[in-house]
C-alpha cells in the first residue's frame, strides 16, 4: 500500500526513549535479544532459538516495507542502548497491529508502555490509521497489562501456533479505534 505522502524515517523521542526506525544494521542486536527465550516465547511469530540469517534479512527488509507503508518499525533506544522494538505492522484498509518486545533487564520501568503509547499516537497521527489490533498469550499478563493501559479494548481470544513453542496456545486479542 502506498500512502499518499511518504512518512519521513524521523526519530521519535519520548520521556525516557528513543524510537529510531530500524535499519539493517539492527539485526546484530535483536538477535541477542531473541535468544532470551524468556523474551522469544511470548511472539507470536519468532523462532527459537533465532536463526541469525532469517533476523538478518527481516531487518533488511523494513526499509522497503515503511516506503511500501506496509510496516513501521523502530527500534528503542534508552541511552546509547537498543533495547528492543516497538512497531506497526500488517497495514491495510486503515488498519494494523501493534507489537513490542524489550531485553529482559528493560522490564518493569513502564517502558513497552511509553514506547507503545507514541506509536499508537503515531499510527492514528502521522500514518493515518483507522484502528490498530494487538494481542498477547494468555500467560503475558504483563503485555495484556499494557495493552489496555494504552485503551485496548479485549474482544476475544483465539488459538494460534506460537512457533517460538512449537505449540497451540491461547492468544488474548485486543482493539483500539482512533
Ligand atoms: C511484555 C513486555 C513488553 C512488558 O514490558 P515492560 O516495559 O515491563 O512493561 P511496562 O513496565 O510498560 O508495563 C508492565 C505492566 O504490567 C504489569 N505486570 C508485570 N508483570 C505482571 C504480571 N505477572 N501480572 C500482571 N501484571 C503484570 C506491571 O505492573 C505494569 O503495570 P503497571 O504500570 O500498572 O504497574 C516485556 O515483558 C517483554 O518484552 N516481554 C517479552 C516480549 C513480549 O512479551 N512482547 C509482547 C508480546 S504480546
């Protein structure tokens, strides 16, 4: 999908964040990340362990998808630190999905929320969306927690593969309209 007028690939500073839009050069990092299977467990759509070449050409990608307005992805930066990253992806029809992942020694200073909390605004803001999606399994409580902090509504659960577990689980799943 093509927007209308392009959006320019600017950082977004919060209180205690930056939210710098990815680059190729972010794999490395995320990567180290992903190998936390405390962190990889709870995606809906990440492997574990992560194999480096498949973070490595996700990330080369993202350039493309935010000139194809498809995705916007940003990585959270605290400091000189990446920390882990915010983004809105699956973009059609005035819609998308919210996600978020951080290290695991991120966790508990109501980060994913400030992080999450300027992407929502940037979703209705400056992409233009409609509604935005999220959802977490049902043994994030932490993740459903800052879903409706952020006004996220629940509206169902639903049964999905976690490929991280190689297994069916429960994926709590949540609406927010402009
Ligand atoms: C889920 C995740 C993003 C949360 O990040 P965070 O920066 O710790 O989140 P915040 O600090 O902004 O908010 C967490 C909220 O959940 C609450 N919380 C934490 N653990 C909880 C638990 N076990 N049960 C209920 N609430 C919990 C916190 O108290 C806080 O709420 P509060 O602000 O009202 O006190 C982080 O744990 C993470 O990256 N996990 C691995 C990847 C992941 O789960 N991504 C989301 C996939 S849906």
């Amino acid at each position: 999908m093509m927007t209308a007028t392009p959006i320019p690939r600017s950082s977004i500073a919060t209180a205690r964040l930056r939210l710098r839009p990815t680059s190729a050069a972010d794999a490395e990092r995320a990567f180290e990340i992903q190998n936390d299977w405390t962190v990889t467990r709870m995606l809906s759509n990440a492997a574990y362990p992560p194999h480096q070449k498949d973070v490595e050409d996700w990330f080369s990608d993202h350039a493309h998808e935010w000139a194809d307005g498809t995705a916007y992805r940003f990585a959270i930066e605290q400091g000189e630190r990446m920390i882990g990253v915010v983004d809105v992806d699956g973009i059609a029809g005035g819609a998308g999905s919210l996600g978020y992942w951080l290290e695991r020694p991120a966790w508990g200073k109501g980060y994913a929320f400030e992080a999450a909390q300027a992407l929502v605004s940037f979703a209705f803001h400056e992409i233009g969306l409609s509604s935005l999606e999220s959802g977490h399994a049902s043994d994030n409580p932490a993740s459903g927690r800052v879903l409706t902090k952020l006004g996220f509504t629940p509206i169902g659960n639903r049964e999905l593969v976690s490929k991280a577990r190689r297994e069916t689980i429960v994926q709590c799943c949540y609406l927010l309209r402009r």
